[in-house]
C-alpha cells in the first residue's frame, strides 16, 4: 500500500469520525470525494456516481444531511476564499 493510499485511507476515516461527532451528515456505505472546491468536487462526484459497481448550503446544516450527493467547504467556517479545502460525501 502506498503513502497516498494510506493518506487516503486515514483521511477518509476522520471525515466519516468527523460528520458522526457533529451529526451534520449520513456518510454509511458512501465515497469521500476529496478537491480543492467546487470545481473539483462537483466533477469528483459526477465520477463517483457513474461507475457501475465500483471496486471500494450558504448556512449552518440544522439536521442530518442523507442526500446522495453532499458538498462541504472549509472556506464559509474560515470567512474567506482563501481556504480552498472541500469534500464531498457520495452515495
């Protein structure tokens, strides 16, 4: 297993840690897509979604999310667009 599967790995697992500590997110049984914004999480998700049997909001979310696309950004909790972190859950 290399470095970037073993980075992938342990950043999935604080993301699913993370939605289950807050609640804000169903992530059971769905991919963690991983960009640097919507630019890239929107086509990441597109690509989740489309393989066929694969191998493996501007406000506060006031209740568990359970869509089967869902878009987080780091960049509304820091204020600024400077910030271009961003993950997607896929179901």
């Amino acid at each position: 297993m290399g470095l970037y599967s073993i980075w992938s790995r342990n950043l999935q697992i604080a993301v699913v840690r993370l939605h289950k500590l807050v609640g804000n997110a169903v992530t059971q049984d769905r991919f963690i897509v991983v960009g640097t914004g919507s630019t890239q999480l929107i086509p990441a998700a597109l690509y989740a979604t489309s393989q066929p049997n694969p191998s493996e909001p501007y406000s506060s979310i006031s209740s568990t999310a359970d869509h089967d696309i869902m878009l987080f950004t780091v960049s509304k909790c820091t204020g600024h667009a400077g910030s271009r972190y961003g993950l997607g859950v896929v179901g």
